[in-house]
C-alpha cells in the first residue's frame, strides 16, 4: 500500500462499482468515482470502465483472472446494505465502519441520515486518500488504525458510549491473522455500547486447500501477495460461531451471497455472520 494510497483491492472494487454501476447499491457509483478523482493512474482507470472498449478489456480480465469476481463484490455490497439499513430499522442510531477502504457504506447512509452517526475507521494511507477525494465535512468522523494492532483507543473515544451501535468490516478479516482476528472481535465485545450488532464477511476454509476463491487463476495469489494483501484467515461457519460465543457475542445468522433464484450469484467461498452482543 503506498502512502496516500487505498489498496489495490479497494481500487479494484471501486472501479468494479462505477463499471457495473446498475448493480450496485443506490448511489454507491458516483461516491467511488469520487474517491478514485484525486490519483492520475485511477483517473486514467476510470476512465476506461466508462467507455465500451475498456469494459470489454476488464470483463475479459476477469472471465480470465476470477469469474464472477465483480458480481460476487456487488451482491456482498448490496446484501450489507440491506442488512445496515435493517439494523437502523431495528433501533440502531449509530455506525461504525471498519477498513472501509474505498467502500461508500459510511458516506451514502450519512447522507440520507439513516444513522445519526457515522464513524470510519481505517489505515491512514486509505484515509489519506478519502480525505483527499472529500471534502472535510461532519457527514463521517474518519479515525486512522491499524487492524493488525487491534482497537486503539480512538476508536471507541469517537463513539458514543450511549448509543446502539452497528459494527460493519466487509472484506477485512481475511486479510488478518487468525490471532489479530480473534483481538479485533475480542476489543469490538469490549465497546461501550448498550447493545452491538455486528456484519461482517469471512473467508470459508476448506480443508487441504489454500485460502482463496476456488475458481482464481493461479496468479491471483501472487498478486496479492507483492501488494502486500496476502489472505491470511478463514474459518468455518462452526468455528467461527465458537469463537464469537467464546468472545461474548451471540451468532444470530450465517449466509452466503447467493440468491435463492440464482439471478444474483456470489461466490461460495465468502459468507457473511450477524452477531449480536
């Protein structure tokens, strides 16, 4: 990750948004295209998900590289959706995003004022950039951490000690160790909140098997790898949910990301946990 910079697998997703703009999340598009403004290279990028022949190209790459990669992210990113808007039905008032990368969950639900308030957290090279993309405003209070090291105090000082609080960490865990992991849910048990929800993906594991998308080219591992996002983690929903019991939150609800009709598929090898605390 270079500094000033989100990484490239927030990029990518960025990208894919404003690519396949009539899949994503309401307004999602438009937020990416601005994160992605402030760089040459990601302007030059933007630019050719938006023209026919650059679409091709990246279509291409993908049917090559991981097929059903973007229409995977896109389901992940609308199914969280539904559920962050759910948990604002249920009573929750208050949002907490971490290593949202270049995600627009935080801003779009800011600007309709879905939750009173919205907290970011992530590295602060990722922050760098959003800060750079946009303006200061109050919509989000963004904290610069570092996952690996678990909560830093900022975090929870940002918070409101008094208010319902959703907990979201999309595409994040795999990229920690299984001890870092088990630190971050462990502190996020710990927040001052009278009641906690938490989304979260996961990587599912599978025995004898390398942690990753079943059907990726072999280069995708390394790719990963030289820009320092190597997968790290995965679990199963069983032993997830002994962690989690062990760590004081309740699992409500394991789900993978494909529909019932299969008219929206997400890849199996990424599920989705609800907890509550």
């Amino acid at each position: 990750m270079r500094q000033g910079r989100a990484s490239a697998t927030a990029r990518l997703i960025a990208l894919a948004t404003v690519m396949r703009e009539g899949d994503s999340p309401a307004g999602a598009a438009p937020w990416c295209a601005r994160m992605l403004s402030i760089h040459r290279k990601d302007r030059i990028l933007l630019r050719s998900v938006r023209h026919p022949i650059g679409r091709s190209f990246w279509n291409a790459v993908e049917r090559l590289t991981l097929p059903g990669m973007v229409a995977h992210w896109l389901r992940r990113k609308r199914e969280i959706d539904r559920l962050a808007r759910q948990a604002a039905a249920d009573g929750f008032t208050q949002l907490l995003v971490l290593g949202a990368g270049l995600d627009t969950l935080s801003w779009r639900t800011a600007e309709a004022r879905v939750f009173e308030r919205v907290v970011s957290a992530d590295h602060p090279a990722t922050l760098a950039a959003v800060e750079r993309a946009v303006a200061p405003t109050s919509l989000v209070t963004l904290v610069p951490i570092d996952l690996a090291d678990g909560l830093t105090e900022s975090v929870p000082t940002a918070l409101d000690p008094d208010a319902q609080t959703l907990v979201v960490i999309e595409g994040v865990l795999m990229y920690l160790s299984e001890s870092h992991t088990e630190r971050l849910l462990a502190d996020l048990a710990n927040l001052p909140a009278p009641r906690l929800r938490l989304i979260a993906s996961y990587m599912t594991d599978r025995p004898n098997r390398p942690i990753g998308f079943t059907n990726q080219n072999a280069l995708v591992r390394p790719w990963l790898a030289t820009r320092g996002e190597p997968m790290l983690w995965a679990s199963t929903d069983e032993d997830l949910g002994a962690m989690l019991d062990r760590l004081g939150w309740s699992a409500r609800a394991f789900a993978g990301l494909e529909t019932p009709d299969g008219s929206s598929p997400g890849l199996p090898d990424e599920r989705l946990v609800v907890a509550e605390r």
